[in-house]
C-alpha cells in the first residue's frame, strides 16, 4: 500500500489505495503498459547483447585480416537502411539514427579501452 | 566489384576480388556476420517503435491524472532489473545502463519540445 504525491514526483503503485476511480483506472492501465515497456527492453537487451557479440567477432577477422576498423561504404549503407526501417516501423527516424550513434560510439569507446590495455587494437569494430 | 583499401578505411564488399584465399574467407565471414548485425537491428528498431508508443500512452494516462513525470520507485526498479537482464543476457552492464539512458534522456528531449510548443507538458512521460 504506497502512495506518495509530491510536484516532483508521483510514485504510481497499481497496489496504492487511490480514491478516484478515474484516477485508479489511469494506474491500472500505466501498470499494463509498464509489463510492456519492461518485455520490450528484455528484448532489446537480449538483442543487443547478441549485437555486440557479433561485432567483436567482425572486429577480430578485421584485425587479423588487416582491415582498417573504418568502412564508410557500409555506415552509409547502415544509415539509409535505418532510416527505411524506422519509417516502415513508426519509428522517429532521429531515435533510430540516435540508437545507431549509441551503438557505434560504445565500440569505439571499447575499442579504445582494449588499445589502451596493450592488446590489438583491431579486435573491436567500430563500424561493423 | 569494389576493393579499396587505406589505412583509414577498408571497404569490404563480399564482391570484391580479394586474392587471398584467407583474406576472402573473413571477408565472406563478415558479410555473413553483418547480415546477423542487420536483422538484430530490425528488430530492435521495432522494439523501440513500440517502447515510445507505450511511453506515450503513459505520458498521455500520467498528465490526465495530474501525476508528476518522475516516479523514482519506477526508476530504480528499472536499474535493478537492467542490471540483472543484461548479467542473464551476457551483455555488459554498462551497455545496458547506457541504453535505459538514451531512451529516458529521449523522452524527456520530446517532452520538452512538446512543452515549447504549448502544448500539455505531461503528454510525452520521463521514466514511464
């Protein structure tokens, strides 16, 4: 039973003993769509973690390829496509583009951690 | 049929005419692994158009019944929980708490548009 209302902050609790019925049919709803939002990043989080143990798999062929991290044919290639995806999805194009950003700057930050380290530099990819 | 090759970049094309029998190996391997990268980036553009239409509903259920954007309890159960997916997953936790970032600093970016355009406020919802 918690209910705590302040301007700052509302702690919206499906357990909580509100009064209004409007306003309790609201918390109702907000606690179905937060078993949504919260299956939805268990997905993404699954996929993510797969997209990162593909990624370091590129970057150690590249590095021992002797490939140059950059492929800027792809990345051109990967924004485009991001941008088509997001459209078909109903997706803000600048939250796709900005998820991409997300993903390339933390290869590139732990590409750079792994030089840094002494190890190859080339085993993370930073535009797979 | 595209090869080229500096020390700045590397544009692998699996049509390229890579002599090296070993170097035309990863190569094939790497378009086999970025077709993986692809589709895991299908999927989580989609994943992200649903996230933000179940945030909006939220923020719409949240400003109707005069609740504040920021529910902190909500907060801290999310960190827990992306703590724990992302260990289950075998994904960097760090990664993890970067991409709950992103989507909260997100919402809260077109919250604030919406409130500079003079529209409600509470319509777009900080930590749904």
């Amino acid at each position: 039973m918690t209910k705590q209302h302040t301007s700052d902050e509302t702690v919206i609790d499906a357990e909580g003993d509100w009064q209004d019925p409007k306003v309790a049919d609201a918390v109702a709803k907000i606690a179905q769509l937060r078993q949504s939002i919260d299956n939805i990043d268990m997905a993404i989080v699954a996929m993510l973690a797969e997209r990162f143990k593909c990624t370091a798999q590129v970057g150690v062929l590249k590095a021992k390829a002797g490939f140059a991290p950059a492929d800027y044919k792809r990345e051109e290639f990967q924004l485009e496509r991001f941008r088509r995806i997001a459209a078909a999805a109903g997706l803000d194009p600048q939250i796709a583009e900005m998820y991409r950003d997300f993903v390339v700057t933390e290869a590139k930050k732990r590409h750079k951690r792994i030089a840094d380290a002494g190890d190859d530099p080339g085993v993370l990819d930073v535009f797979a």
